[in-house]
C-alpha cells in the first residue's frame, strides 16, 4: 500500500510491443473517431498487447520462462502512441533470452478470488489470487505450459461465466463454478475442443447480461451480437459459431463484450483508431460486419 499512497489516480492505456518495448498513454488523449477511418500512426514496433488500467493498478507479467513480474502502473514511463516506450527489462529484471509472454493488470478495486488463465488450445485453469500476491523482484513461477501452447488471456474472477472465442469463429460460454482452483504450476482443464488448426483468441467473463459480443476480423472488420445467443453449454464442448471466417475478412483476433457507453481502442499493424461502441454494428452470428479501421490488420481492442 506505501507505493501508492503518492499516486495520482489517473486511466491509462499501458502497450507492449514484439520488441519488449512498453509505455503509458493517458485514456483522455484518445479521440473518438468515425468508423472506417485510418486512425492515428503507432510507433514502428508491433503493438503484442494493449491494456486498459490506471496509475494505481499493478500491471502483472508472465513470461516464457513461466515466471511472473509485477509493477505498479504508474511506474511506467508515459509515451504517445507514436513514441517508442521504454525495455520492459529496465522496470523488471529479465533474464538473458526471457520474453513477455502475457500482460495482464490487477485493479486495486478488484473483488475477485481467483486469477483465470486461458490458453490458445482451449486449456482454462483457476488458481487462487493470493498465489500471486507475494511476488519478489526477481519473479515467482506464474504458469505452466504444454509444449505448442501459449497463453491467450489472463482474467481476474469470483464464479462469473466465461465466454471463449476461436480465430476460426467458434465460441462456448460455461459456468467457471464448476472448475477446482488449483496450483500456480499446474495445468489446467478443457475450456473448449478445437480443431487441430485452431485457437482461442479471447476470454470474456460475463458481467451484464444487457452487454454484447462485439467479434473483430484480422483484416479490419467488426460486428456485435446478442450476449443471449450465446447458449449456456458445458466446459469444454466444441461451442457454436459466432463467425464464419473468409478470405476477404481474415479470421478472428479479438473480441469484447461490450454496452453502448463504451469506447474502444482498435489497435492495427499501422495505426489505431478509439471508437464508439454504437459504431460497431449489431447483427446476427453468420453476418461478416463493417469495417472499422481502414487499411489496417487488426491486432487486438481494449475498451477505454
């Protein structure tokens, strides 16, 4: 609590490059654009992960050696989107060869028990929060790993439901009351069966029944659905579709669930785009949606 008696409060959106760069941008410097716009220019590096969080949250870093680092928000050096950040590996000490695998924060006001791992190969495992509490500067072990897999999202839950998204359009939504917590080293169990070529791509807990599943396309489109017809179902069936991919809409990147009020930032390989939410178009599970950033491939949203 002593590190952040002095911080001012303030939203930022932190972002993490492929190189290991990472900076913070202040929410309120986001300008809501129209849909189908080019955006503003990103710094030359691959944007890996952006998140939405504030000054006196913790961001939390898991890496490839299975360890996690934490750091609180406002120890990050801000940056505009065009800036090029700071190495992750001055804020935490890194080993040699160790990459940041995940990002993920912590919100201060957080009431939730357990910290909710999801894997590209639809693996979902439950571990009690405080196994994360007592981190050390040098890290603790954060996860494991089956070789050819690789972390898709980290959310923070109580027993909330969870909706799971695939690049190639399919999607379950189960109860996570149902799942034991186990062990930070340990591996987990079956959210969803995938096809071999295959992958989650999101993990969405269910807060509001009132809210929508927005769904977004490598190539740059986007198209919301009724959270209702997503079917209550079993862990780890195949789902039901929510997208049918083609060549001309690319598969599926990122997902949100999402209420009228909201913003989002649509991050794509050249520039990003904040958009109104009610410029996302509410339509039924086999439409292919609008585009909403031009130009771009879409890497991944955050609602801001």
């Amino acid at each position: 609590e002593k590190e952040i008696q002095y911080v001012q409060p303030e939203d930022v959106v932190v972002i993490v490059t492929e190189n290991g760069n990472i900076k913070k941008i202040p929410t309120k410097s986001f300008k809501v654009q129209n849909k189908n716009g080019k955006g503003v220019k990103n710094q030359d590096d691959i944007t890996s992960y952006i998140v939405s969080t504030n000054t006196i949250d913790t961001i939390m870093f898991f890496t490839s050696f299975g360890k996690m680092y934490r750091l609180v928000v406002d120890q990050i050096p801000v940056g505009s989107n065009a800036s090029r950040g700071v190495p992750i590996s001055s804020l935490v000490k890194l080993e040699g060869n160790e990459k940041v695998i995940a990002v993920t924060s912590l919100y201060r006001t957080t009431d939730a028990k357990y910290a909710v791992f999801i894997t590209s190969n639809g693996i979902i495992k439950k571990t009690k929060i405080e196994e994360y509490m007592n981190t050390k500067k040098s890290g603790i072990i954060g996860l494991k790993l089956k070789d050819g897999d690789s972390v898709a999202a980290i959310t923070f839950l109580n027993d909330e439901q969870i909706v799971l998204i695939s690049k190639l359009g399919m999607s379950i939504r189960f109860n996570t009351h149902t799942i034991g917590p186990v062990g930070r080293a340990s591996i987990g169990v079956i959210g969803i069966k995938l096809n071999e070529e295959d992958k989650v791509v999101a993990a969405l807990p269910v807060h509001r029944e009132s809210d929508d599943v927005a769904v977004f396309t490598q190539y740059g489109l986007g198209k919301k659905s009724k959270i209702s017809d997503y079917p209550l179902q079993t862990r780890g069936g195949k789902g039901t579709i929510t997208y049918k991919p083609t060549d001309s809409t690319g598969v599926l990147v990122a997902a949100a669930l999402i209420e009228d009020k909201d913003r989002l930032l649509i991050t794509g390989d050249k520039s990003s785009i904040c958009v109104k939410a009610t410029d996302v178009p509410l339509l039924a599970k086999n439409a292919v949606g609008n585009i909403i950033i031009k130009d771009n491939n879409i890497l991944s949203i955050a609602k801001i």
